[in-house]
C-alpha cells in the first residue's frame, strides 16, 4: 500500500503558533496568579484550549466553575486572536511549501488535521487557505488528539483510506492520534520526546518525496 497522501497537523508544523498560544495563556496566568513557564507551555501541545485551561488550573492547584472556566478560556482566545491577525506569510515554516509543491506536482492529496478551532483565520493570514484539498479542524470535530477523529475526517475528506495516508504531527497527543488513525506518522521535533513516530525530523526543510518513499518503505519492514 503506497502513500498517496499527507495530512498536516498546522501549529508547529505549518507555523509557528507556539509563542503566541503562550503569550495568550500568561496574560491570563498572570492575571489569575498562577506561575506559568515556558515549560508548562509543552504540556500544551496538540491539547484542545479547554483540556489546556484544565491543565493550567491544576499546575496552579485551582478550581473553578464551568462558567468561569468558559469566561477565561474565551478571555485567552480573543488575546490569541489579536496575535494571529498580524501574522503575516512570512511565518509559515522553512521548507513547507516546497514539500507541498512536490506534493502536488506528484498528484499527493493534502489535507490539514488541527485540533484548533482558529485553523480558517490563520491558514487565511498566512495566505495558503488554498493550497489543501481539505481542512480537518476544531471546528468539526469532537474528540482531541490522541483520538484519531480529526485525522480520519481528514483521510474521509479526501477520499483516501488511512492506511494510504501519512501524518506530520509535532505533538505526542497527535502522533498517538495518527497511528490510532493506523497512518504512518513522522514527527516534527525531537526523537527524544516524540519516541513513537515511525521517523522524526526537524522541521518539513528536511522532507522530499524520495525520503517520504525511503520511510515508508522502512516503516512497512
Ligand atoms: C493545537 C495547539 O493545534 O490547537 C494547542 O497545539 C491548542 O496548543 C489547540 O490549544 C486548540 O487551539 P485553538 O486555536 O482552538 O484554541
Ligand atoms: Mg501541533
């Protein structure tokens, strides 16, 4: 069974959205009186915006209503959101767009699987809303990565079985969530914490198609 498409996680593999989630989530630390690091931020990573405010909360050992939960995690969106709508083409990552041209000039379907829900406006602030067949993102799905729904509504979308389909995920919540999907997954970052995807490299710089067939030829052994 060949590849015959990619499915891309967007923050962290597409751009780098990362500081801005931080920046937006120690706004609201600092206001509520809870010691957030950069740290802390990993532990974030892939996770959906309410499991994120959770997962502050108990690094702060508080607790707090339902209502006041949504009031605050509305509160950091819309703090985001003023980050993200200045972001400008010249964020999408080194070596993305080359790798989806050689994609699509080797007739790859490519999708987005993001577990977040901002994925229209920043594909549409860095200018690339165009460039996938599909988008699989917060807004349609209901269960987080490390379930696999948003990458089997992906493969769905495009009409691929996942078997065919490879995910590049920079999370460990989204690389368990791609090979739940029973996708091959390469990692985006280090070997060290991303220790279950079938292959890691450092950023899409570091991918062609030659390499994605060396891969999958390896990870099928
Ligand atoms: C993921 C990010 O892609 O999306 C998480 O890695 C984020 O950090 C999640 O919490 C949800 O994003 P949003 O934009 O819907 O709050
Ligand atoms: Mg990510």
């Amino acid at each position: 069974m060949q590849i015959t498409a990619c499915i891309f996680d967007l923050d962290g593999v597409i751009v780098d959205t990362a500081r801005y989630h931080f920046l937006a989530w120690k706004r609201l630390t600092d206001q509520l009186g809870i010691l957030f690091t950069e740290e802390d931020n990993e532990r974030l990573k892939g996770v959906s915006r309410m499991a994120s405010l959770e997962i502050i909360l108990e690094i702060g050992n508080r607790r707090l209503d339902e209502n006041r939960k949504q009031e605050y995690a509305t509160l950091k969106n819309n703090w985001y959101i003023e980050y993200i709508k200045k972001m400008t083409p010249d964020e999408i990552l080194p070596g993305c767009l080359p790798f989806i041209k050689e994609l699509r000039n080797a007739n790859f379907r490519i999708a987005i699987g993001s577990a977040s829900k901002n994925t229209p406006m920043i594909l549409e602030r860095v200018g690339i809303q165009g460039l996938f067949d599909a988008v699989a993102d917060g807004n349609i799905i209901s269960k987080a990565k490390p379930d696999p729904e948003v990458f089997l509504k992906a493969a769905e979308m495009i009409g691929v079985k996942p078997g065919n389909c490879v995910v590049f995920e920079d999370a460990v919540a989204g690389v368990q969530a791609a090979l739940n999907a029973g996708m091959l997954c390469i990692g985006i970052g280090s070997p060290k914490i991303l220790t279950e995807a079938h292959f890691v490299v450092s950023g899409l710089s570091e991918m062609n198609l030659a390499k994605l067939r060396i891969i999958e030829n390896d990870a099928r052994l």
